[in-house]
C-alpha cells in the first residue's frame, strides 16, 4: 500500500469515526446516567488512547524533545479550545437542555 492511499484511508476513517460523535454524544446525553462533562472528558481520553496505540503499533519515534511544548500546547488547544470554543459551547448547550428536562417535564424536546 502506498503512502498516500494509506493517508486517504486513514483519514477518511478519521472522517467516518467523527461523523459517529453526534449521534454517540446524544446517546450518551438522553439520559440521566452520564453528564455532558463527562462525556466530553471521556472523548478527549478516547482520542488520546487511539492516537497513543496508533503510534505504538506502527512503531513510531518520539518526536524530539523541541517539538514537546508545541505538541503538548496543541492538544490543550484541541481539547480545552478557546472560551468561545464550539465543542464546549456545544456541550453546556447540551447539559443546560438536561437541567431543563429534569426541573420541567412540559419543556421536553420533541423527538
């Protein structure tokens, strides 16, 4: 296999596994059994342990020591993102729907 069907390959079943995180994330939040912290914090991990044994099992070098803080600032970023960042807006959105849920039963969203 050559380098760029396995790069075609690898992203789009990059592609295909992020298409899956909506509907997962809905899943997880119907119902009262994990809140949305929870489950943001928990695919954070996910990723990191995907991307750790990716790396092991392809054998992979460390990257050298210079590049660490760029990498580790990276992955804060991606987890953590700005303030303003869509994916924790998204989840306090997620998690305000659940307060509104329990506290008012007439307030449910149509399914």
């Amino acid at each position: 296999m050559t380098p760029s069907v396995r790069g075609l390959m690898l992203g789009a079943l990059g592609v295909l596994i992020f298409s899956l995180t909506m509907p997962i994330t809905k899943i997880a939040l119907s119902g009262d059994v994990m809140s949305a912290w929870f489950v943001w914090a928990g695919r954070a991990v996910l990723a990191a342990f995907a991307g750790i044994a990716y790396l092991l099992l392809t054998k992979r070098k460390l990257p050298p020591r210079a590049a660490w803080w760029p990498l580790i600032g990276t992955a804060a970023g991606v987890v953590f993102g700005p303030r303003r960042s869509r994916n924790l807006t998204l989840f306090r959105s997620l998690e305000r729907i659940q307060e509104m849920r329990r506290s008012r039963p007439s307030a449910r969203c149509r399914q």
